[in-house]
C-alpha cells in the first residue's frame, strides 16, 4: 500500500547532462521511497533560463530511466502538483512572494548594481564579509515612486532574523547555524523569476515534500530555507545530506577525471545494471557486504541511516570490476543483444542468432566495458586478419611456427567445422602429433595465424565459425608473411 506521508523528490536543473552525484542522489531518494511505499517524483529546476536547455531535460529522462529509476510525478507523467517544470510554476512564486512581502518577511529593494557594488566594495575595505546593508527594507513612499519612475526593476529580498539555528540532519546530525552571517537575500529576481532558494521551498511544500535527500553542498543553502518555511507558517520537511563523491585523488569528481555523465558511461559500455549497482556503492552498503547487487534487491535492504556522512570515492577499478561481473553473468541473449550496438560495422548477417550468441559469450569473460567486444570478434569477421608486426615478428616467423602450420594446413581440410568437440579432439591429436613441440607453442602459433592475437576465444569455437575456406586461407597468409 502506499504511504502517503512519503514523498521525495530529485530536482535536476537541465544545464548539463544527468550528473553521476545527481543520479547517486536520484537512486536514494528513488530507493527511500519505493522502500516505503512513497512516492518520487521528479522535477526540473530551470530557472536559469539561459543555461536550461531542452535536450538536458530529455538527457535527464533518458538517463535515470536507463538506470531503472522511474518517478511517479514528473513532467512527462503529470500528476496532482503539475506543472513539474519551474519555468511553468511563476505564478505560484509570484504569490508566495507576495505574501511574504506582505507580511513583513520580505521587502522590495531597488538598489542598483552599482549601489551594490560600492556596498561590498566598502566591506572589502573595513575587510567584512559583505552581508547586504538593509538599507531598502524600510524605505519611504517617496523613494519607491521615485526609482519607479526612473524604470527601475526590484527584486525582492527576504528580511533575515538574526538568531541562531538548528536542524537534525538525518545524516550528518545536529547542525546550527548563525544566520545574522547572511544578510537579506533575494528571492524573486528583477526579471521576474525565482532564485533557487525561494523557489526550491515553495515546490517541496506545495508538492508536500515529506524529506529532502540531496548532495551536502546544499547544507549552507538550508538554514534560509527553514526560515522561508517559517515565514510562510509551513512544516518543514525533514532534511538528509548525503557526503559529496569524489575522485581518487579525493577532489571533486571533474571532466579531468573523465566521464560525468551518466550518459556517457552508458556510451562508453557501462552495463545501466551494473551502473546503478555502483552508484548505490557510493555512500551505501549491503548489510551482508555483498556488493553486486541488482536493484531490486537493494530497495529491500536500503537504510537512509545506514549512509555515511562522510565522501564516498569513485573507484574506477570498482565500476569496471562491476561491470565486468555483469557482463559475464547476464544471460547470453541479452549481453548478445545488447552487444549488437557495438558491433554496427561487422556483418553480423553471415552468422546465425545462436552463433553471433557463441562469439559474445567466447569473449565476453575478457571485457570489461561491453563496447570493448568490437574489438574483442574482429577476427570472426572478414576473410583475412591483420596480425601486429610484433607478433609477426616474435611468434610466426620462427622455423618452429613455420613447420607447426604447414603442418596445420593439412587438418585444416579435415576438420569437422560443425562440431566443436569434435575439433578440440582434432586439436589434441594435433599436439600430440607435434611433440616433442610443446603444446602451448603448437596452440600460440596457430591461434596467431587464425585470428592476429596471443588471446582470445575458445579456438575450436573460432575453428568451426570461421570454416574451412578461412581457416586454409588464413593459415595460408600467415605461411607466406612468414618467410
Ligand atoms: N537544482 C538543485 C540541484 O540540482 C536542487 C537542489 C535540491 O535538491 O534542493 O542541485
């Protein structure tokens, strides 16, 4: 049954693709909610008209649907507090803010850039941390008609009580603050629009917010948001922050690091599964601390208390070791099907469903991003196969390689290419055949000729999908290149 009483929320701005630390911050509320039978529900914070894009909020959808996090509000979805996009909702800010103006919470201030300017300007002087002057909130009639006459735009600020304040984190604790630090602050920009911290309140409460998770850079953000709530005679929801991820280097994760998006890692061949997984690793774990966890399994377990307040470390060697579990263990139909994106240049059209599933699986152990399989079955495909000049070099242009294949020429006609155990037997009489040749050297040699590479798939299985026309002719190749 559901709880009404839970509701949680991830609000995104749409200035960059989904960010891993939002899609970690996505899946706890995500996991918070489904693991109490309350509601997530996902809106988009673009204010910042400039920098809000469209093709962000579609990169946002696509992303945590791709990691299996669906919302149960949203834009796309609708839902009882719609419109779930900020730019639709300035009617509603509009209103808040003028109650708040006219109960004597907030005031209109008419002060210029350069008024400001020389404001903070002084307070670099006396060396003080610039908290607005006030100097608006009480002013005449006379003044407000004259700055209207000059055409000039207010924002609107809201008046800050001094005192000391407290809230109980449900993460990191007891958390005060002095909030005669921060001076009155704008809500409602000159261009009519709200800024993040007025407007970030009058959504969680009107969409009734029951607790905010969210990433511990926005705890300084908190105190003001209280006081609105205050100022508004609205509960406030109760607040968790969850510890920032970073990079190895323990600085915040970047670009430099590498990828950020959560669409990237996809592109790059990051299993959505074994992403997911990872991202619940950051700051979480399993109670009986095993790690590879698929998502359904995580919701029963999940704790909110249970997150540490402290950073969580993005461990690239992590996520590909993951990765790597998933691509071994998900069923071979599905790796298969999902390899095929990667694979757009071979023709996949000369192989059956079955055999195109026997390549997958022959090299799926060695991968550790899923797009490193169009490399991996090159050598399945085209008719000949380019061998590196060092291997050339080193393995085949050796008397003993020389002799191993045009030994091999001869078996090569007389294989039973649709019968794989059949061929690993061939291969052991050949070795036999071969001694005193050691047996390693016998294989090297011939995989080499076959498909370029020291490693690789199961060498009967790349026999018997390669055929008899190949097999002769590759062979043949690495004969001749040899001398
Ligand atoms: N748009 C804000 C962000 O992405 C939301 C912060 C919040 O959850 O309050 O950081």
């Amino acid at each position: 049954m559901s709880n009404p009483q839970i509701r949680v929320r991830i609000a995104p701005s749409p200035t960059g693709n989904l960010h891993v630390g939002t899609a970690r911050t996505a899946l706890f509320n995500w996991l918070f909610a489904r693991k109490n039978n309350g509601k997530f529900i996902l809106r988009i914070e673009d204010t910042d008209i400039e920098r809000s894009e469209e093709k962000y909020v579609q990169n946002i959808y696509d992303s945590l649907k791709a990691i299996g996090l669906n919302w149960d509000e949203g834009p796309d979805t609708g839902g009882d507090y719609a419109p779930y996009k900020q730019s639709g909702r300035t009617e509603i800010y509009d209103k808040y803010a003028k109650k708040l103006v006219e109960s004597g919470n907030a005031y209109y201030c008419w002060c210029s850039q350069e008024e400001l300017d020389s404001e903070k300007e002084q307070a670099q002087q006396e060396k003080k941390d610039f908290i607005y002057s006030g100097k608006c909130k009480k002013l005449p009639p006379e003044e407000t008609k004259k700055y209207i006459q000059q055409g000039r735009n207010p924002v609107i600020r809201f008046c800050m009580p001094s005192r000391k304040l407290k809230f109980s984190d449900m993460i990191k604790g007891e958390i005060e603050f002095d909030t005669a630090l921060t001076g009155d602050f704008v809500i409602m920009k000159s261009n009519g629009t709200p800024t993040y911290n007025f407007a970030v309140v009058v959504d969680d409460a009107e969409m009734k917010i029951s607790h905010v998770i969210r990433g511990e850079d926005h705890i300084s953000n908190t105190p003001r948001q209280i006081l609105i709530y205050e100022a508004l005679g609205l509960e406030a929801p109760r607040f968790a922050h969850v510890g920032m991820i970073l990079a190895q280097d323990r600085s915040k994760l970047s670009k430099r690091h590498g990828a950020t998006a959560v669409s990237e890692f996809i592109d790059q061949g990051y299993l959505p599964e074994a992403f997911v997984n990872f991202l619940a690793l950051l700051g979480w774990s399993p109670p009986d601390e095993q790690e590879i966890k698929p998502l359904n399994e995580i919701i029963n377990l999940f704790n909110i208390d249970k997150i540490s307040s402290t950073p969580a470390v993005f461990e690239f060697d992590k996520l590909n070791w993951l990765n790597g579990s998933y691509i071994r263990n998900l069923p071979v139909e599905d790796i298969t099907e999902r390899a095929r994106k990667y694979l757009k240049e071979y023709d996949l059209s000369s192989y059956s469903e079955e055999q195109l599933q026997a390549i997958v699986d022959a090299v799926r152990n060695n991968l550790v991003r899923l797009s490193e399989v169009r490399d991996s079955v090159s050598y399945f495909f085209g008719e000949d196969v380019d061998i590196e000049d060092e291997i050339r070099e080193n393995i085949l242009k050796t008397d003993q390689s020389r002799k191993i294949l045009s030994e091999f020429t001869g078996l090569a006609g007389n294989f039973d290419y649709l019968d794989t155990e059949k061929i690993h037997e061939q291969l052991g009489e050949f070795r036999k055949q071969m001694k005193p040749l050691k047996p390693k050297d016998v294989m090297w040699a011939v995989r080499t000729a076959l498909t370029g590479r020291t490693h690789g798939a199961d060498l009967a299985l790349v026999i018997s999908l390669l055929g008899r026309d190949r097999v002769i002719k590759r062979v043949q190749n690495a004969i001749t290149a040899s001398v």
